[in-house]
C-alpha cells in the first residue's frame, strides 16, 4: 500500500492515468520531493537501513567481528557501495530486467549504466533517471562513448565502429542496431538532460 501511495506521485504513472491509492501523506509526499532532488542521499539511507534490518554472517558470529583500522576515509567504500547496489536495484527494475535495446533477460548480463558517468556528477550517481538497463557488451560500448541516443530515444552508432571491416557478429550486434528504438521502462526513463551530456561529451562522433 505503501508503494501504491508513492506511485501516485509518480509523474510517469499519472500519465498512465494509473492513480494509485491516493493516500500519500505529507510524509510521503516529502519523502518522494527529497529523492527526486537528491537521490544520492536517499538511496544510502534507505540501503543503510536494508543493511541493518538483514542481519549478515557477521552479525551472527559476533565472536569473529574484526573492528576496521586504519584511514577512516575508507569506510567511503561501504557508501559507494550503497549507492550502486540502489542504483542498479531501481534502474533494473525499472526496465523489468531486460536490456533496453536486445531485450536480454538475464540479471547476471545486466549493468545499471550510468548515462552521466559516475565520476563526473556526484549528484546523479544514484538517480535511476541518469541510468539505462543494458547487457554487458552494449554497456560498454555506451560507456565507451560508441554508442549514444537521440532525443527520440533512437540509437545512434560512433563511426568508430565502422573504421573496420566487421565480423558477423559485429555487424549483427552492432552496426546493425542503428535506428533501433530504446524500449521505454515502467517508471524513471532517461533524462533527456543526461542523454545530451553522453551525446556531447562521452559519443565518439567522429
């Protein structure tokens, strides 16, 4: 019920003319405000308190806890680490576990890929709207700047990818998908912001 009053808030799901159970209280409603402004801080709280809430093989064997020493600027792994395990959750449920272009269903062949990357805008490290579901090899070659997407949600190929005679395989898992339109997920699709960035700063366009 809970899922059914933030979706009312979902401006995706109103376009769908699904209402959900309107019930949203100002608390949700804040709630809702605060992650669409700031995902970042919203996903490590909330895996923070998955976390704490599923007990681990360390909680049940107190005896073999090992205090952690050394620099505490390293606890910042355990925060990156939240953070993508929020990102990857929401965007590939988001796209119901299938790659945006092949369609591949297959979790263990799928990365959450970041169309702003991770090292540039820390803001949008956990916003599923900065992500896209794709297989391995087309994350990749997204993060490899070899392909991109228009405005229209079209994909577009680097000529990089052309620079050489291809293999069957590349031109059937490549070149050939030019054109081809991404399939939309249920809730957060693309930030047409972030696409413009990948476009201009990440695709090789020559």
């Amino acid at each position: 019920m809970k899922a059914c009053n933030f979706a009312s808030l979902d401006p995706v799901v109103q376009a769908r003319g699904i209402s959900g159970l309107g019930n949203a209280s100002r608390t949700d409603r804040e709630l809702w405000s605060e992650f669409r402004d700031n995902p970042t801080s919203i996903a490590e709280l909330a895996e923070s308190a998955f976390e704490s809430a599923v007990p681990t093989e360390i909680d049940r064997e107190e005896s073999e806890v090992l205090i952690p020493s050394g620099p505490t600027e390293s606890l910042s792994l355990v925060r990156i680490r939240l953070v993508q395990t929020f990102f990857r959750n929401s965007v590939l449920a988001s796209y119901e576990n299938r790659c945006a272009i092949s369609g591949v269903a297959i979790p263990s062949l799928l990365v959450a890929s970041h169309i702003i990357p991770w090292s540039v805008n820390e803001s949008r490290r956990a916003d599923p709207r900065n992500g896209v579901c794709l297989n391995s090899l087309y994350d990749k070659a997204f993060d490899r700047g070899l392909v991109t997407f228009s405005d229209d949600l079209k994909v577009i190929i680097s000529p990089v990818l052309r620079a050489q005679s291809p293999s069957q395989f590349h031109q059937w898992a490549l070149l050939d998908i030019e054109g081809a339109t991404l399939n939309l997920p249920a809730r957060f699709a693309p930030d047409p912001i972030s696409l413009a960035f990948h476009r201009e700063h990440v695709f090789q366009s020559a």
